[in-house]
C-alpha cells in the first residue's frame, strides 16, 4: 500500500501515530493470513486473527525478530515501547502490551516509509512463525 506520510525526520512522528498505523496493518496482515491458512467460518477466522494479534503473541514475535532488525528499526521499535500508552489492555501483561505497541510502531513506520518489502519480510516471520 502507498500511501506515504510526508516528513524529513521520521523521529518527530509521534509515537503513538506509528502504533496506531502499525495496528491496523498488522491486523490487515492477520486477516490475510488467517483467509489464507483457516478455511473455516468466519467466527474461525476471526479466531485465528484475534489469535495472532494478540499482545502475548506480538510481544513473543518481537523476541524473535529482535537479532534481524537494523538499528533504525530498532530504534522505532524501543520508542515504542518505551512509550507511555494513555491506555492498558485488561488481557495482557504491562510488558507484553508495551513489546506489542513498539512492535506495532516498527509496523507504521515500515508502512509509511513504504518499505513494502521489509515490512513483508518481517510479517512473513511473525505470521509463519507464530502459527508452527
């Protein structure tokens, strides 16, 4: 999808606007994912994506990606999840929620660069390896 944000400095964008893109991304990339691997009902797909966005299953994949991010990458990552979210999810742990919204953040910024091809190759490992 290209549909870029235009700025010279990726570093003033707040925060909370990259986890807010990178949210809907990711759950696009779940939807896909579950479409495309569970054949079943809807209430099975939504299931399974529910399944995969889920903050102990980011926070989980954020761990496995942590050694293949570059260090711009995991700079956007850890202002994420250093972040100060005005919200806390009731279903998950505070770590896993803050891995999760940085993890998201990497996800709008790689969206919003356009870096369609990171951003593929990264959900790729999320997805493929969270589902074995």
């Amino acid at each position: 999808m290209n549909v870029p944000i235009v700025t010279r400095d990726w570093r003033e964008v707040p925060i909370s606007t990259l986890a807010y893109i990178g949210d809907a991304v990711y759950e696009l990339y779940a939807r896909i994912y579950a479409c495309n691997h569970c054949h079943g009902k809807s209430g099975q797909l939504h299931r399974q994506s529910v399944s995969l966005v889920k903050a102990q299953a980011q926070a989980q994949a954020v761990r496995r990606l942590m050694p293949y991010l570059n260090d711009d990458e995991l700079s956007v990552y850890k202002r994420g999840r250093n972040s100060q979210p005005a919200s806390r999810s009731k279903h998950a742990e505070p770590a896993d929620y803050l891995m999760a919204t940085g993890l998201e953040a990497l996800i709008g910024y790689l969206s919003l660069k356009n870096e369609d091809q990171r951003l593929d190759q990264l959900m790729t490992m999320i997805l493929e390896e969270t589902t074995d």
